[in-house]
C-alpha cells in the first residue's frame, strides 16, 4: 500500500512533532530485504523488479503527492521497451508519438529521421504510474518522507529518515538530482528548466517530433507529451542565467530571440506551471567511480549524468533500476553492479560528451546541422551512437521493439 507519512511510532508520539524532538531514543528500526531511496524511474524499477521476484521491498520517496521534475521527458525505445518490461502501457498513459529529430542552431534546421519510434510523456504521469505498479507487486511505498542518510553496515545499510530508522540487506540510492549529505556529486556548470505550456502552435506543428534548438551557452528541447502539452526543457551555463535572469518572462525573451522555430512555440504560449521549475548544478557526464558501500547501490543520476540532448536518461535511470535489482537477486555486490555498469555506458558517454562539445560550439553546430541535411543517414548514425548499448537482453525480449499502438495525443 503506498503509506503517505508513515511512522512507526505509538499513538503518543504521532499527536506532533514534540514525540520526535524529545524521544529520539523511542524510534523503532524497521527491516526489509532492500529499500529504495526515491520515488523516480529509477528507484520504482529496482522496487518492482524485486517485489515481483517475492522480496520485502520498501521505497521512500521525499514527495506527498505526484510533481513535475526537470526532465525532458523523451522515452526513446529502449525507455519504452523497459518500461513494457514493467508492466506499463504507455499508450494508455496518452504518451505521443514521436519519429522526427529537428536539430536547429540560429536559422539552420535540420529534420532527421529517428532510427526508431519514441514517445513523449510527462514524468508527472510516468512516475505515478510506475509507483502505482509498484504498490501492485506488493512495494511498501512510503510517501512526504525525506531520507537523511544511507550508510552500510555489517548486514546490508542502514536508511535514516526524519522519523524512522530502516534497516535492510540492500539499499538503492535513486534521489535523481538531490544529492544526500555525505553522497555530493560534483558540481557541474548547468542550470536545467522544465515547464509545460499549452501552446496552439505547437499542437499544430510539433506532432511526430522532438525539437532542439542549440545556442551559445545551452540548448532548448521540446515536445508533446500526453493532452497536447507543450513539454520544454532547457539548460545554460550558471553564468548566462545570472546575466538574463531566472524568471519566465526574462527566459522567454531570450530563448525567442535564439531561433525563429522556438519564437514561433513559444508565441502566444500559456503556461501551466506558476513558474518554471530548475536544478543548478547538473555534473553532465558524471559517473560515481567510488562505492558507497557492499549493498548501497548508486542509480540514475546518481550513477551516471548523461547530457540531456541525446534524450536518454530515461533509459539509463530504468535501466540502471532493474541491473541493481537483478545483482541483489544474484547475490552481486554494489561494487561490482557499480563497476559493470559504468563499463557498459562509458563509450555511450564518450561520445555524447564528444558530440556535445560540437554542438555547444556555434560554428561547428551550424556546419554540424548542414552535414546533417547533406548526409542524414550519418546523422541518424550519430543518434544511435548516443543510445543506451549492451543491455538488450535485459528484458529478456531481444533487441527493443518499437512501442506498439502508441499515437498522438
């Protein structure tokens, strides 16, 4: 069942906030055979993949209810193919279609076509609904509780949240961006923005394709996702948003000013969100070389940061998620889950990192978007290489299969 605000605690201590600050000693340790730390893609994959093959699970996520997160929200089709692993039917979530890459710098643009069908879908929708399955494989989700600490201990790890201590034979860290204390990740020179619009000119011309706009300093994605909405996310050095500022209304203007086709989304566009949400600090590239502990497993961004642009880190947070869940059945340690993982996606990151220093470069952005027009077949190459590889039996279905049935909203 998914507990919103659980404690242990005796009638006593539950009448306030006096029972915790004047009883500490009164708190009572809860055991499981593995806990999650985090409500995302990744903490609900590794918390279903484990229920469902009969362990004790329970996932503490730091939210009441369900929130927007900066995030694309791109599903490329190994996300999908992941996703249909655990149980999801992203079609009946109103998920969009998407077959159409349109890379733009300035006033070039090129469209390319995908090497495979993706899917726009808001992870306001998308976290709920793995949360929800993980409730129906028997996780005990426990809701508006905020972890403080993770430490290993001689049978498993040791979770600590404002009211609870939680012991458990394995411990997934899956706080996405939110670093616990003692667990930093660097601290990169990025500021990510996400926000929803209803925008008449998207829905006339972004159906079948996701967008990026590349500037001096950032770039900007967009897409449908579920009802038609305008899903944009974006990020630019810490730098350039001191010098616009952080409000919509300076951010608008200046995103407009980059390229006629984000003036022309954004044209009469409404937003459905009181303000843009952000996260400064994104370590784009990072990957966690050091262990946490033998049953502290690192997951999703707090593994491994691809960058945004190649819209896969849906895919590596999933995938990551039921890779951990599958070494604490098999009996694998952190470390060695950590150090094969890393492995398999570090020439993924090579040649994001690469690609993305090319694109975060004008002129070569500008040639790289005519090369794009004059040889789309290397370009669709280019998007394959900036995939997650390696893992495509993990479902135990072969290579990825195209969604099927998923349409436009």
């Amino acid at each position: 069942m998914i507990d919103r605000g659980f404690s242990p605690w005796n009638g006593a201590e539950r009448r306030g906030r006096l029972g915790e600050l004047s009883f500490p000693w009164m708190r009572q340790a809860v055991t499981w055979d593995s806990i999650a730390i985090g409500g995302g893609p990744a903490g609900a994959a590794f918390a279903l993949e484990l229920a469902r093959n009969g362990r004790r699970v329970a996932l503490i996520e730091r939210t009441q209810d369900a929130q927007h997160k900066v995030c694309g929200e791109f599903l490329s089709l190994e996300a999908q193919d992941l996703l249909r692993y655990l149980g999801l039917d992203i079609a009946s979530l109103g998920a969009t279609m998407i077959d159409t890459f349109r890379m733009v710098a300035g006033e070039r643009n090129a469209a390319i076509s995908l090497p495979f069908r993706a899917a726009g879908l808001s992870r306001f929708c998308l976290d709920e609904a793995l949360l929800s399955a993980a409730e129906r494989a028997g996780v005990h989700v426990v809701r508006g509780s905020r972890v403080t600490s993770v430490e290993p201990s001689d049978d498993g790890a040791v979770v600590r949240s404002e009211a609870t201590v939680w012991r458990a034979k394995a411990a997934a860290l899956a706080t996405g961006k939110h670093s616990l204390r003692g667990l930093t990740r660097p601290h990169g020179r990025m500021v990510g923005f996400k926000l929803h619009l209803a925008s008449d000119n998207a829905t006339q011309t972004l159906p079948g394709l996701v967008q990026l706009v590349f500037f001096r300093g950032g770039y900007f994605g967009a897409c449908l996702v579920e009802e038609n909405t305008l899903s944009i996310g974006w990020v630019m050095e810490a730098e350039l948003v001191r010098k616009i500022g952080a409000e919509w209304p300076a951010q608008k203007s200046y995103l407009a000013e980059q390229s006629s086709f984000a003036a022309h989304l954004l044209n009469n566009a409404r937003p459905l969100f009181a303000k843009a949400i952000s996260t400064a600090g994104i370590p784009y590239g990072f990957m966690r070389s050091e262990p946490i502990g033998p049953a502290v497993y690192p997951l999703g961004d707090q593994l491994a940061v691809v960058p945004s642009f190649t819209g896969d880190g849906m895919a590596i947070a999933l995938c990551s998620g039921i890779v951990a869940a599958r070494a604490v059945l098999e009996g694998k340690t952190a470390p060695m889950f950590q150090r094969d993982f890393i492995h398999r996606v570090k020439h993924q990151f090579r040649v994001a990192g690469a690609l993305g220093r090319i694109l975060q470069t004008p002129m070569l952005c500008a040639v790289s978007v005519a090369a794009a027009n004059l040889l789309p077949r290397v370009a669709t190459k280019m998007v394959s290489a900036t995939r997650l590889q390696r893992f495509e039996n993990l479902t135990g279905r072969g290579k990825p299969q195209a969604q099927a049935g998923v349409g436009r909203a």
